[in-house]
C-alpha cells in the first residue's frame, strides 16, 4: 500500500478513474448522531421549491453528469454507519435531495455565427436520466424492501412517504438499515423527492424518524426568482456561457461560490478563508505560465495541425462507405458543447472544483485515499485543501499536476501517451514551488527519496551480478509499458505504482533538466521528449513514438546516466 506522499490520482483522459494511495481505516464504532434541522435547501433559479429543514450537515453537489441527484447533506466519514460489532462501515448516512424532469427537451438544433474568420457552433447536450421515482428505487434501492407507503399532501402538493429496510450481514444477526423517501409531484411532468439512509431497527430508527421525517414535511412550492434567473450570460463567448452556467449550478448549492481568474472558474466551499482562495488563484496562473514555456501556445497549435492532417490521411484511404462526416473538436461544459472554436478561448473556461477536506472531496466521488483528478468528461479538476491532513504542500502539488493534465486537454483532447511520460510530467510540475508569484522548479518531493533508495538497490543487486535487478524497471521496459503495468505490482522488479510514479517523474526530470548537470548526458537525449510527443501526435501511434524518440539511442547508456544525475541531487 502506497504512503500519503504518494497519493496523487486523477481521470485518466481516456481509460478511466486511477486511484493510488492510503485507504481509510476504520475507527472503533461509535453511534451515529442525528442531524439538527438548521439548513434550508431552495431552489428558486430552476424548479421552484423549497425544503425548509434540512440536516445541519455540510452540502455536496451532484457531479455534472448526474441527472437526477440534485445534491446530499452528509458529514461524509465522520457520521458513516457502521457495523457496532466490527466498526466497518456500512452506509453513508445522507439525505438526498432527487428531480425527475419528464418535460419534453427540444432537439439540439445547432447555430453558426460568423466572426473574425471564425465559425462557432452550439448545440445542447441532454445526459439523459430516469423520469420517475419508481424507475430509481428499482436501479438504486433494488436489495431495500419498501416496508410502508403512505399517501401525503404538503402545499397543496400531493406526495408519497416510502420507508425501506435492508439488512446488512446474517439474517439473525444483521444490521438493520433504513431510508426514507418523501415523493412530491411539482408539476404534471417534474417530481422532487428526497431521501434519508439512516440505522435502522426499532431502537435506532426511533431515533432518527422523527428528524428525517421533518425533513420531508418540510417541503413548499417556492417563486422563481426572476431578478436571477433573467439576466442570461454576458455575451456570447464560451467563457461568458460557462460562467452563466456554472453561476446557476451554484445558486442551487448551498455554501458553494463561483470566483474567476483570468483562465479559471474556482468553485469551492472554503468561503471561509479567502486567503487560500487569493492564494489558490494566484498559483494557478502562475502555473500556467510555466506549462506555456514548455508547451507553448504555438507549439500546442502546430501539433492540433498534425493530428488533423493524419485523421485527414485516415480518411481519404477509407472505401466511401465507410468514410465519415468531417469530425470536429468539441468541448463539454455542463449542458453545452462548443466547436471549432479556438482551443486557446476553450482552455479560459477551465474550471476547478476545491472541497473543503478530504471527507467532502470523497462524498462528491473522489476516490478514498487520492489526492485529486481530472475528469475529461466533467471538464472538471476537483482537488480538497489537505491543510488538516497531509498540509497545504499535497494540496498544491496535486494542483500543478492535475492542472497539467486540464491545460493539455484543450489543446489535443482525449491526449493519451505511455504513462512514463503523461505521469511524470504532471509529477515535473508538481515539482515547481512558488517562489514569489513565480515558480522555481525543484525536485519533486514526493517522489526524490523514494526513486533514490530504489536505485540503490539496484545498484547493490548488480554489484553482486544478480538479474534482474530489484527496485527499478529498466528504462528499455517502461517507456513502453500500459497504463495497467504502470499502476500495478510488478513481481519481477519488486516495485508498485507508487515507486512507477516516482521513476516516470525522475526519469522525465533527467530529460528536461540533465542537460548541463548529467554527467554522462548524450545531446540526442535532449530531443526524447519533443519527437515522442511530435510522433505520437502525428501517428497515433505509441509504439512508433517510443521507437521515433529513442532510435539510436543505447539504453544501457541512457540507464547510467539517468541513474547516476538522480543519485546526485
């Protein structure tokens, strides 16, 4: 199991979610608190209702994608319930607040406009979701058994009250959960509903009903706001419809705020500590000018021509049955799909989500353990101040790595090289501290100590004659490994992903920083990096971009002096 310096996780652009790090242990069992009623959850932008006593818990939005959830209170890890016998956790106690919008949605019909020799196009997207309640206790409630239903009426708005129960562990011996559903018909086409899981059995469950239950009778029909929900974005560029878009999502999230830098949009509930908000937007922007030198706006540019002349190439061998219509580069955000527009205006729409800890950042879908990630199919970069935890440090690296990851994807998409090289670049940059408003790079902290006693070693193994080696991979090996490979155990070299990460970042810091320092540096070893990402882009090829970058090239050279400028910092 790798060690909280390790925990750096994000949404691979396109194979999914990687999670490396410390999992939570279970503390001894305590009993669950119900929740003081002082919150009050309105919605006056969209639907136009109201509950009007909510748990004094803190509220996590749905992710972008999820249709029906509107948003949870929850204390997250610290009011989880547990198994009294064993103190593994059960369920998350929450109360969810759902919609199912049955309006008929207009056909995405897209416009142009013309300017500045530009063409733009927008369409709306629909995710799509269930329209009933029925259909979601079904998918999500399908191993509770409904034990009660009653029929009820709250502001002249008929409802139903659903009690549910299931039994966790052996029959006779099991804990027993509940939730509680309240359903209320708004409209003839939307119905909101919200839903409390909480201990069950006699005893607990006469605890918390009574709670839960004014809960759901807090309900009321509320106005819409019309001073808020009538003065449309301020133009028509796509940072002006994403900042309309997100200020919506946020009038209905309850102690989250919109704030917006010259590239980002920052949504966050640490409205508590504007200093960390000033300070979370200064290292953004600073960090941005340093992915810039690297990967310059002209470079970025030129390499998009590339890959569009090769998709071109692909194109034109194809029989014309199977040839498709001209593909185009889109951009998610929320409800809205931009395309043809340029990347750089794109990547000034980057939004980054803070949670305010490590709990919030889990319930909101992080995984348990990491630190951050970037989700290319949310368009969202979602990090946690760790200053309790691990310190505002991890916070930060996780920040310039992460945002490495957003940066690149305005410019080339679903990007995908060998994880040597996406992972340690986004670890080179993890490495920049902020000296000033500038970065200044250093080597990577998380990664420096571990990569240096796995080198040693392997070293002491070959002293001795012995192969293969322990504690590193040879270079030959990993520059062309698979994501899995990346992230996994490896049996043959007694190594796992922490200790893959820590030998991608090093392994890209000699490349980028070897130059005038290595001792046994090649010049051809200064080009590795442009002519694997040039070849990459151009052929789509991984195994061409390895040969392309390394031809000529002898590994066991380039191994000696990579190993040795490592052991030297």
């Amino acid at each position: 199991m790798l060690t909280t310096r390790t925990r750096l996780a994000r949404i691979a652009l396109t194979l999914g979610l990687l999670a490396l790090g410390m999992t939570h242990l279970a503390p001894p069992a305590a009993a669950q608190t119900v929740p003081k009623l002082t919150n009050v959850y309105k919605d006056e932008v969209d639907l136009g209702f109201v509950f009007q006593k909510m748990p004094s818990w803190g509220f996590v939005p749905a992710q972008p994608d999820e249709t029906n959830l509107i948003g949870k209170y929850t204390q997250g890890y610290e009011n989880t319930i547990r198994n009294p016998k064993t103190g593994m956790p059960l369920e998350e106690a929450r109360v969810e607040l759902l919609k199912f919008d049955r309006r008929k949605k207009e056909e995405p019909k897209p416009t142009e406009e013309e300017g500045d020799n530009k063409k733009k196009i927008v369409v709306s997207l629909d995710f799509g979701g269930l329209t009933n309640f029925e259909d979601y206790a079904k998918r999500h409630l399908g191993d509770w058994k409904q034990i009660e239903r009653k029929e009820v009426k709250k502001d002249g708005v008929l409802g139903t009250r659903l009690l549910y129960s299931r039994i966790e562990g052996p029959k006779d011996d099991g804990i027993e959960l509940a939730a509680l559903a309240y359903v209320y018909k708004l409209s003839a086409d939307v119905d909101i509903a919200v839903i409390s899981y909480s201990p069950g059995g006699k005893k607990a469950w006469g605890k918390w009903e009574g709670a839960l239950d004014d809960v759901g009778k807090s309900f009321k029909r509320l106005e819409l706001n019309t001073k808020l929900t009538s003065t449309g974005p301020r133009g028509n560029s796509p940072r002006d419809l994403k900042r309309w878009d997100l200020e919506q999502q946020v009038m209905k999230n309850p102690g989250w705020a919109l704030y917006e830098s010259q590239n980002y949009f920052i949504i966050t509930s640490k409205n508590d500590d504007k200093q960390f908000i000033k300070e979370l937007i200064e290292r953004l922007e600073a960090i941005r000018e340093v992915y810039e030198e690297l990967y310059s706006i002209e470079l970025v540019k030129e390499l998009r021509l590339l890959a569009k002349a090769r998709r071109n190439a692909e194109e034109k061998e194809k029989p014309d049955a199977e040839k498709k219509p001209e593909e185009i580069d889109i951009e998610v955000a929320g409800r809205t799909v931009a395309a043809n527009i340029d990347p750089m205006e794109l990547s000034r729409c980057s939004v980054v989500r803070v949670c305010k800890d490590d709990d919030e950042y889990t319930s909101y879908g992080g995984p348990g353990g990491s630190a951050g990630y970037w989700s290319s199919w949310h368009q969202e970069l979602v990090i946690y101040d760790d200053q309790k935890g691990g310190g505002r440090r991890n916070t930060w690296a996780t920040l310039n790595h992460e945002a490495f990851h957003q940066y690149i994807f305005y410019f080339l998409g679903n990007f995908a090289p060998h994880s040597w090289y996406n992972e340690g670049n986004g670890d080179f940059f993890s490495g920049c501290q902020l000296n000033g408003s500038k970065f200044k790079l250093r080597p990577f902290d998380w990664r420096i100590g571990t990569i240096k006693e796995q080198i040693k070693l392997a070293e002491a193994d070959r002293a001795k004659g012995l192969e293969p080696q322990r504690g590193v991979v040879p270079l030959k090996e990993i520059v062309r490994w698979t994501q899995q490979q990346y992230y996994s155990n490896n049996a043959k070299y007694e190594t796992d992903g922490g200790i893959h990460y820590a030998q991608g970042w090093s392994f890209v810091y000699f490349l980028r920083t070897g130059k005038d320092a290595a001792k046994y540096w090649n010049p051809a070893y200064e080009k590795v990096l442009d002519v694997y990402l040039r070849t990459l882009v151009e052929t789509d090829s991984l195994d061409k971009a390895v040969d392309a970058a390394f031809a000529g090239i002898d590994f066991d050279q380039l191994e000696k002096a990579w190993r040795d400028y490592i052991l030297s910092l």
